[in-house]
C-alpha cells in the first residue's frame, strides 16, 4: 500500500471514530438530562406536596378536614326558666315560674280571685294540693274552702289556673288589716310571691284548689 493511500485511510478512520464519541456523548448528556428532569417533576410528591385535585390523596385530604367538623347540640328539652336553665315539662312549678295577679271579686260576700299563668316558654305543673296562701309575717295562714282535693293542672301558654280566697270567714267584728298576701306552691316553695289585694281584713282566710274555670274558684259561704 501507497504512503498517501494509508495516510487518506488514517484520516477517514479517525473522522468516524470522532463522530462515534460526539454521539455517544450526546446519547450520554440526554439520558442524564432526563434522569434530572424526572426527578425534578416527582420531587414535590416525595416532599408532600398538594396532589391534583382529582387525585385519592386530594379526597382524603377534603374528607379528613369534613370529619373533623361536628354540628351543635340542640337546645335540649323543657323551658327557659329566664336564669339561663330549663325547666322539664312534668317538673311541679314553683312561684317564680308564675305569672300572677289578683281581683277583688263581689260575690259570695266578697272574695279575692288569684289567677296563675306559667311565664313564657315555661311548661310546668301544679300538684293537686291547696295553694299555700299566708297573710303578714305572723304565720296567718288560709286553710281549705274545700273538702275534695284538687287536681293537678299543667300551665303552659295562655292556660291558667284559679284559686279564690275568702280572708274572712267570722261573723264577729274584728281581725287583723292586710294590703297583700303572699302566695306559694306548697308550703316547700322557696320563692313565695306577694301579691297586692287592697285593704282587707283578715279572720280565719279560707283558700279553694286550683281550678281551671274562675267560676269554679268561688269559695264556700
């Protein structure tokens, strides 16, 4: 072989072998580029980053935050009793539960009519028993105008209960002048009320059951 035809050999050779290493380094910085690129795009994922909305790590997330919201508690049973707490329907009232007021009446020789209404958004029951009614501080007390027991009422709304007391039940002059009485349920109320009535005089007071009819709560002669 010729000096120049080796020499041309040479070249061509070493002309090709320079494009093999150019490609095989292109081939080389591409994959590593895509390893980078790759491993950029999961990055976030292994960080714990917000998945797509559509994704089940989304939905746990969103069930996770509605699981942890309760709803309130109802207001619960019975009535507002005006202190903040509730009195159970059915539980016996008491005199603070009562809405009242008196009336100076004619009939039977004259008589004072008490009304009791339970006050707003109050259910409560007045036991079968007569209606402590005291005149002063000295202990006066009325006893019963009736000889049956009463019955029990329950008041709630616009329903009301009467009771009639006549303070003076003595032919005789005499007595002792009064310008209200007091009122409770049973002689165990720890918040009796007093009531005006106007002037009265007061000898052996007699009181009815309660009643749901005023015309029924007209006491004896």
């Amino acid at each position: 072989m010729s000096g120049n035809r080796r020499k041309a050999l040479l070249v061509s050779t070493a002309v090709a072998c320079g494009a093999l290493l150019m490609t095989a380094c292109q081939d080389t910085d591409a994959a590593a580029g895509a390893g980078a690129a790759q491993g950029s795009a999961s990055a976030p994922a292994a960080a714990g980053a917000a998945a797509p909305s559509g994704s089940p790590a989304a939905g746990a997330s969103k069930g996770s935050d509605t699981a942890g919201k309760g709803t309130k508690g109802g207001t619960g049973s019975g009535a507002d009793s005006g202190n903040g707490e509730k009195k159970p329907a059915g539980q016996v009232c008491g005199a603070n539960d009562i809405s009242w007021s008196t009336k100076s009446e004619t009939q039977a020789g004259g008589y004072i009519l008490i009304t009791a209404k339970a006050k707003a958004g109050i259910t409560c029951v007045l036991p079968a028993a007569l209606p402590t009614v005291a005149f002063g501080s000295d202990g006066t007390q009325a006893g019963p105008a009736e000889q049956a027991a009463g019955k029990q009422i329950t008041l709630t709304g616009n329903t009301a209960a009467y009771a009639g007391v006549n303070p003076k039940t003595t032919k005789a002059n005499g007595g002792k002048e009064f310008t209200s009485i007091i009122v409770a349920v049973g002689d165990n109320d720890p918040n009796p009320e007093s009531l005006p009535v106007g002037t009265i005089t007061v000898d052996k007071p007699v009181v009815t059951n309660w009643h749901t009819s005023a015309k029924d709560a007209v006491p004896a002669v």
